[in-house]
C-alpha cells in the first residue's frame, strides 16, 4: 500500500472541514425550525449533543491527517536535504 501525497491528504482535510461545516449548519438550521416548547428544546439540545459528538470525531480524524501529512513533508525535507 501506497502512502498518499501531501496533496491528497490536504484534500482529505479540507472534505473534513467542509463536513463539519455541513453538519454543524444542517443542526442549527434544524434547531431554528424546531417549536419554541419543552419538548422542542429538549430535541434541540439532542440534536447539539449530536452535532459537537459527530464534529469532534470529524476533528479527531482530521488532527491524524495533518500529523500525517506534516510526517510526509518531513520525510521529503530529509530525504531532499540528503540528495544536496
């Protein structure tokens, strides 16, 4: 198995953000819509409890890419600096 490029990788990152994004507008939108009630509220802070789990694990997985990828440019650094 192939490691990825950089370039792929940032790609996988900026899906991440744009996912997030998403996720985090699709709550919001949903909790505007919801009715000013007990139960309406109760469902809206079921609906935030979600969103921030699913945007943390968005996070976590996006955290491991960046080091990934700062491991991959670093490795070109050294590998550059030995062939000069």
């Amino acid at each position: 198995m192939h490691s990825p490029t950089t370039a792929q990788l940032r790609t996988a990152i900026e899906v991440l953000n744009k996912l997030a994004e998403r996720l985090n507008n699709e709550a919001a939108h949903t909790v505007m819509q919801l009715p000013d009630t007990r139960l309406g509220d109760d469902y809206a802070a079921r609906l935030e409890s979600r969103a921030i789990e699913r945007t943390s694990g968005i996070e976590a997985v996006k955290m491991q890419l960046e080091d990934w990828r700062d491991e991959l440019l670093q490795q070109r650094r050294q590998c550059v600096s030995h062939h000069v």
